[in-house]
C-alpha cells in the first residue's frame, strides 16, 4: 500500500501557506536579531541564520519554482517536515526545551491536521514528538548570560515536554475531527446542491413538455379532423382505408404522449401551478408513492389546513419527499401522515411503524453520512445524506424538525413545524 495513496483527495491552498512561512521566518529572523543586538545575549548567531535560510531558500522554491496553486498531501508533507526539523535545529542551539518559543514546534502539525490525510498527520505529529522528547534531553544551554541566572527544578523542566505533548494531542485530535466534520459537511452540501440543480433542470423541461402539449395539442386537432374526413372519403378502398386507420391511431398515440407530459392538462394556458397549500404539497407526494409502493399511507389534516396557499418551492417538496420517502423504506406495512394548522403554526408529523432510529444515532440525526454501530442496522442505508439534504432545505425554509422515535408506534417520528408568518413568506 503506498503512503501516500491519498494525496489527490488532500491539499491545501499554497498562497496562505506561503504567508504563513513567511510570517514565520520573519519572526524567527526579529528574535534572532533582537535577542542578539539589542539584548546582547550569546549563542551560535551564524548557525542559527544558515538555518533560517534553508526556510527562505524552501519558501522561495515554493513561489517560483513549484507551479501548482494546491499543495498535495505528498509535497506538504515534505514542507511541513522541513518547518519542523528548521525549528528543532533553532531550539536546539537556544536552549531546547526551556526556549520559550517552543510552543511554535506544535504548528506545523496542528496546521496540517485539518487538511491533510490521517496518515500524513499522524507521521507529523509523531515526528514533532520525537523532536519534543530530543530537545528535552539534548539541547545547548540557553543563551548567556541567561544561562547564568535561569535555573528550575526537575518537576518544573519535565512538566514542559509533558505539557506540549498533552497540547500536540490534544490539538490534533479536535483539529482532525473537526477538519473531517467540516469535509463532509462540504461534500453533502455540495450533493445536495447537484441534486437542487437537477430539480430544477426537470421542472424546467416539465414546463418545456407542457408547453409543447399545449402548442401541439391545436395541429394535431386539425390533423384528426383532416384524418377523419378522409376515413368517409375512402371509405370501402381497403388499401387507403388501412393507411388512414394507422394515421388515426398515431394522431392518438401523439395526445396520450402529450398529455402524460403536460404538468396540468386542465389548464389551458397556465402549466406550472406557482401556488399550492401544504395539503397539497403532501397529496402530490403521498400519491407519487403510492403508484410504486405497495404500502398503506394514511393521511389525515385538519378541515382548515388548505385554506392558505404559499408559492411553490421545489426545496420544500424535495425536503418532504426525502422525510416520507425515508419513512416510506423502513416501515413494515403503514405510513402515517397528519398535518395540522392553527392561526399561529403549521404542523407536519410523519410516522412509521418499523425499527424507528437506531439509538447510537438518534442524537445525530440531521448530520451526513451517519452509521449506525448496531449489527441489526448497519445494513439499513439511507440514515445520512438523504435526511441531512431534507433537514437542510426545510430549515433553510425556515422549518423547525424534531426528529425522534415515535410514543405511539414502534417506528420513527418526524415533526415538522412553520412559524405561519414565516412559512406564508416564502
């Protein structure tokens, strides 16, 4: 297995890394100078800018001799390990462990850790360790006359290695747990906006198929009348009679195409319904899957939960679908749906009589790509992104979700809540 089999999914952006390195070696270059000149401190001044130069004469290779604008995981490594061994070397000829700039030997890794690979990280950080534990037994003294007069007990000088490795860990983990929270949130809604596009791609041509049901609809009128004149005409020469009877049944075969496309054969001139209530919204979806479930779906409302009708949003319906389609997958025989509307809220609660959320995850949910541990429901797909997309299109439409496993059955419970103010200013 290679190392670095992973450097095409990690990098990071080249210019910011250049302005860190440079804001480093700047620094290192003003303490060395200050502590030397101003403060007139002694130490290996010579050694210690040859080794700010291998950070410059890197930096300047990485402005003009490497091209690419990202950073792979491969080349940051390389980069990276170079920023660690150069500080190492610095404090090692100023004091080691007891150099108060010691703390910057924990950047490098820290960095990384948000966006390189777990391998890589983990090589860095436990190169930075190895550095930690080097300075804290082989380092010269600090700077004189410094030397003279800075003396600490042992419980003192070890507890500093012990502390900086507490943080290198410490700080790694959070940094790599969030680095990878913050991916694949990334990668869901980036998703979740291809399948937005999508829908919106299919109302489009929806709109296009109704329009073109419409405009056709008039010629192939005129072509069956046409059609239907000619069948008396010849009526009793076979031959001509068959040739009419198949333009007759393709005129037909023409409208049944066309009304299957057009989006609403009632109306005449408008295609795309712009205003629907939440009933609505939710008979639409219940009977898109009734037509390919064989699952029982009941649907009861209150008597005024149509009265108000809010501008069609393909989010909202593409949030509903994924609740009861997710209801819809895991329950037994029974999905149940009831809506509820007063002067202050609207009020969805979908229900299902399966396993209901897997309790490992209950807490989760919203989050993608979510799995659960139990043996009994890792096979179970579809606890991630789907609600992750669903949750975020419904909230971004000002919803409020509770999602839980139900009081009154044995599956999950969704309820789904609008302010009514917000939800008839969409």
């Amino acid at each position: 297995m290679k190392f670095f089999e992973t450097s095409k999914y990690f990098s990071f952006k080249k210019s910011t890394y250049l302005s860190l390195r440079w804001i480093g070696i700047f620094g290192q270059l003003f303490a060395v100078y200050f502590v030397y000149f101003f403060l007139n401190f002694k130490f290996d001044f010579l050694i210690s800018n040859l080794i700010i130069l291998i950070g410059t004469i890197s930096n300047l290779y990485l402005m003009f001799i490497y091209k690419k604008t990202q950073l792979s995981d491969r080349s940051a490594f390389f980069f990276l390990l170079i920023d660690i061994l150069q500080l190492g070397i610095l404090l090692y000829l100023t004091g080691g462990i007891l150099n108060p700039f010691v703390i910057f030997i924990l950047i490098p890794s820290v960095f990384s850790s948000s966006n390189l690979s777990f391998k890589t990280n983990t090589l860095l950080v436990v190169l930075t360790f190895i550095t930690i534990i080097f300075l804290t037994f082989y380092s010269t003294e600090l700077p004189s006359p410094l030397n003279e007069h800075f003396h600490v007990s042992p419980y003192y000088y070890y507890s500093i290695p012990i502390a900086l490795v507490i943080a290198l860990f410490f700080l790694n983990y959070f940094a790599m747990t969030f680095g990878t929270q913050s991916r694949l949130r990334k990668e869901a809604l980036a998703k979740m906006e291809e399948v937005m596009a999508k829908e919106h791609e299919l109302l489009s041509l929806g709109g296009q198929a109704a329009a073109a049901a419409h405009s056709l609809g008039t010629p192939l009128s005129t072509i069956k009348i046409i059609v239907q004149d000619l069948s008396k005409q010849f009526k009793g020469q076979k031959e001509i009679e068959k040739d009419v009877e198949l333009l007759s049944s393709q005129v037909e075969r023409c409208n049944q195409i066309l009304k299957r496309l057009s989006l609403n054969p009632v109306e005449e001139d408008d295609f795309i319904d712009k205003d629907i209530t939440i009933r609505d919204y939710l008979n639409e979806i219940i009977s898109s899957f009734e037509e390919i479930s064989k699952k029982k779906f009941t649907f009861n409302y209150d008597q005024d939960s149509n009265a108000k009708k809010i501008t069609k949003s393909i989010e909202i319906v593409y949030g509903l679908r994924n609740f009861i389609g997710n209801a819809n997958k895991f329950a037994k025989e029974n999905i149940f749906i009831n809506l509820k509307s007063d002067s202050e809220i609207t009020e969805i609660k979908i229900e299902d009589d399966g396993s209901g959320y897997p309790r490992d995850i209950l807490s989760k949910i919203g989050e993608p790509y979510l799995r659960s541990s139990s043996d009994d429901n890792k096979s179970n797909k579809g606890l991630g992104l789907g609600l992750f997309i669903g949750k975020t299109l419904l909230e971004k439409n000002f919803a409020s979700l509770n999602c839980r496993n139900s009081k009154t059955r044995s599956g999950a419970e969704v309820i789904i809540t609008w302010n009514n103010k917000d939800l008839f200013n969409i």
